[in-house]
C-alpha cells in the first residue's frame, strides 16, 4: 500500500512539472539549435514548474532555453530561460580580401554556438585622402591616388592611366573605378564585443545609419560629395545619445563615385559644377548610372550581391531603367531585395547600332527622359551591359542639357576605362556626339551666354526627340538647386 502511494505521488509530481505550463512566456525566431553541457533547468512560478532543456535556440541577437513542457491548451510552453545577448568570439577568415574584393570572416558565439559572418575590407583599398583641412574639421577625398591623378590631369588622358582593359588585352582586370573608404576611427570608446555607430549629414542625427560591429574601426563608403557628415561610437545604442560626436567633411570632386558589391563601373551623376546658375551643382542621389546587375546572356547569374542590394535601397533607388538589347532586359529587377522592389523600365537600344545612336531612338530617349523628370520622387539606376556606351549617350545628354561643361561630361564618360572592361576612347564615340550638339549653334537665339551655349544646343537636340520644353525645364529645377525656367 505504501509503495503504490510513493509510485501515485511521482506520477503527480510529474504531471504538474510537465503539463501545467500555462504562464506566458516569451519566444523567440529559431534559426539555429546547439546542444550545451549543462543539465535541465527548473524554474518556479506560482503553481507552474517549467522545464528547461539543454538546447540553445536562438536569433540574430539572442540565444534562450526553451520550456520542454506544454501548456493547457496542449501547444508547447512559449515560456524560454537563460535569454541572454550573443558573446561572439574574435572571429576567423573564411576568405580572405582581395585587392579590391572582400573577404569574409566568420564568428561564433562562445556560448550557444550559433555562427555570423561579416565582410572583410579589401586589403588593396586606400584609405580616404586627406585633402584639406577647414577650420579645424578634416576635408577627405575618397577617389584612389589613380583616380586623383587622372582627375588633375586632361580628361582626354584616360588611356595614360589605364592602358589597357578586357577589350583590348583579353586579361581581367580589377575594377578601379572604386572608390576609397573613409575611415572612422573611434578606439577612444571602451573595448567592447560590440560597437554600436551612427553617421549622419546633420548634428542632430536625424536619419543616421546606425552600424552595428565588433571592430573599432569602420569603414564608411558613398558618402556624398561636398557634405559635412557627424559621427559618434557607443558599446551600447543606448549611449550613443551621451557619445562624442566627431566630424568630418568629404571634397567636393566629381564624379561621385560608389561601391555596390556586384555592380561595375557604379556612380552618380551628381556632383558636377554646372552653368545654369553661379557656383551651381548638380544634385547628387538622383540618377546613377553603372554595369548590369546580372549577366546579359544567363539570367542565373546575378552579378549584384545581397550586400548590393541593400545599398541600392539605402541610396534609395527605385527605378531600374535597362538599355540592353530587348532580349537581354528581365521581367523584374536583379537588384530587388526582401521587401525592396525597383520598378523595371525598359529602354532597349540595341547592340552594334552605335552611329544611329545620336541621331536615332527618339522613343527610348523620350521614354528614359520622361523617368528622368520624377527622379525626385523615384531615384534612377540607367545600365547597360558594362554602363559605357548606351548608358554613356543617355548620361551625357543630361548633364548637357543641364550645363555640365564639354570637358566634365567627356570625363564623366572617359572615367568608365577605370572599371577595366571597355576600351572608351573620345575619339571613337563622344567626339562625335559633342559635334553633333554644337551643329545646332546656328539655331540659338540671340543673347545665349557663352558657357551656357553648350546646355541650350543640347537642348535643341533634345526637342528634336520629341522631349517637350517642360520636360526639359523641369528636369533642370529638379537638378540643379536655385535654378528656375525662363518667363
């Protein structure tokens, strides 16, 4: 009797610690399970005993222990124990960077196992160039020492500083249209598993980025020409408001050009000077131009990475204008990402059509203008198969038409030699469009000043194609700032 007593007490017991977890706990997104060392854990609440396993579950930010027992409602107890923040290791290299590729490191919480990685600059990168420095704030530039000494030279000189390319020599070359990174240092916070770090074009933080890292170091990429930036560094995001705030400003030498893992020969047109008004610029962050973000001929091959991606939705890009062949353009944009879809448009000129390019097309150029003209509204990414030619024409009209000099539209175009893989020399295409502009001087009223002659003869040429003087004006105030139409 008193045996089949103690057996009835055991079996109660374990009833009440296995299925009367009824209290609301909280979960987590599971992803990853690794098994410790430790045994169960028990924990009372009121009358409920929960059950811990051994277990870990966990997400990108935290690992737990989840409660093996069910609930009344006979699902299984949502109440988790031992909920902690990731302890990461120092990490290791799976690859290393190249030149001007990253690499990739992989780290590994010491407690619950579970495994994240993180790009690893590329070793070959430059450092920002310390160009000025203006009341006690540091002016960088961000264009590699190559690119600088193009910059300062003749743009018609572009063949001296990269004599050869894939066209020409068949060999593969790294692309050097890069730009540097601009260092952020902040080893005067306290070391730390984590750093928690915010930079943003206005003191008071407003639409920051936010970099969460386990180095003390960042290197900050596609930063805008001409711009103050504020930055401040925290073990915490919490003590991010208390930080130090640093400072910092970028020179204001075009082109802008940026890095989208994936993406060849990627820059925005912003940035020149332009004649339209005094001391005016072309606004940056509305139309970039670039290579294809997939390959021309096997749509299985996305050439934009993820990392890419989340930069084209971090400039804020929503228009993926295609100038390949008609073939070659997808149904939907390479460039989408998880909850990101850029509209696809169509602009097609096709292959080995280059001496009807100027002259001819006047749809596909009436069509992309009339996405230029809301690229306030819905920012544009222009391609081609390598961003040279076709996307070379379609660029040069605007900035033409939007007082960019002779010189800075020919260097604009001349600087895709830099992403290695097309010959872009002047003399074959661009001296050709430039003379085909200044045909229509004849047809200038009266009056024009001399270094606006080169913008109102692109616009002629543009009128010609069907694109409407409002379109035109209103391409120009969205462009360029203080600037307003003629009365």
């Amino acid at each position: 009797m008193i045996k089949k007593k103690i057996i009835l007490s055991a079996l109660m017991l374990l009833s009440l610690s296995v299925t009367a977890c009824n209290t609301q706990g909280q979960s987590g997104s599971s992803s990853v399970s690794f098994e410790d060392s430790s045994s169960e854990s028990s924990s009372q609440q009121g009358p409920h005993v929960h059950s811990y396993g051994k277990v870990w579950t966990s997400d990108d930010t935290y690992h737990w222990h989840k409660c093996l027992g069910t609930a009344d409602d006979g699902q299984p107890c949502p109440e988790v124990g031992d909920k902690a923040e990731h302890t990461w290791n120092n990490g290791e290299t799976v690859t290393p960077a190249g030149t001007t590729t990253s690499g990739r490191a992989k780290f590994t919480c010491t407690v619950c196992k579970r495994v994240k990685y993180e790009e690893i600059p590329p070793t070959g990168a430059q450092e920002a160039y310390l160009e000025d420095t203006v009341d006690g704030v540091p002016v960088y530039n961000y264009h590699t020492e190559l690119q600088r000494q193009y910059l300062a030279d003749e743009w018609t000189t572009n063949t001296k500083y990269i004599p050869s390319v894939n066209a020409e020599d068949r060999r593969q070359h790294d692309d050097l249209s890069l730009p540097t990174a601009i260092t952020l240092d902040y080893k005067d916070v306290a070391s730390a598993s984590k750093y928690y770090v915010q930079i943003a074009d206005n003191s008071s933080f407003s639409n920051a980025k936010l970099i969460e890292t386990t180095q003390k170091l960042y290197s900050f990429y596609n930063a805008k020409l001409g711009t103050q930036y504020y930055y401040r560094a925290a073990t915490s995001e919490a003590g991010l408001s208390s930080a130090t705030v640093k400072t910092f400003k970028t020179s204001n030498q075009a082109p802008r050009n940026l890095k989208v893992d994936g993406v060849l020969n990627f820059r925005d047109v912003g940035g020149w000077a332009t004649s339209l008004v005094p001391n005016g610029r072309v606004k940056q962050g509305l139309y970039y131009r670039c290579g294809q973000f997939d390959d021309k001929d096997n749509k299985s091959i996305v050439n934009i990475t993820e990392a890419g991606k989340a930069t084209i939705k971090e400039l804020g890009i929503k228009v993926d204008i295609d100038m390949r062949d008609s073939n070659q353009v997808p149904t939907s944009s390479p460039a989408n990402s998880s909850g990101y879809t850029l509209e696809m448009y169509k602009a097609s000129i096709a292959s080995g059509t280059e001496s009807q390019r100027f002259s001819g097309f006047a749809d596909v150029y009436k069509g992309i203008f009339d996405k230029i003209k809301n690229a306030d509204s819905k920012p544009i990414a222009l391609h081609c198969t390598h961003g040279a030619d076709r996307t070379g024409i379609a660029s040069f009209f605007l900035l033409a038409v939007l007082g960019v000099s002779e010189e800075d539209c020919g260097r604009d175009y001349s600087f895709t030699r830099f992403a290695g893989q097309r010959s872009v020399k002047h003399e074959v295409e661009f001296d050709g469009w430039v003379s085909g502009t200044k045909a229509y001087a004849s047809q200038l009223p009266s009056g024009v000043p001399e270094n606006q002659k080169f913008a109102e003869e692109m616009k002629l040429h543009l009128k010609s194609k069907g694109i409407t003087e409002d379109t035109i004006e209103t391409i120009r105030e969205k462009f360029i700032e203080g600037y307003h139409r003629p009365q």
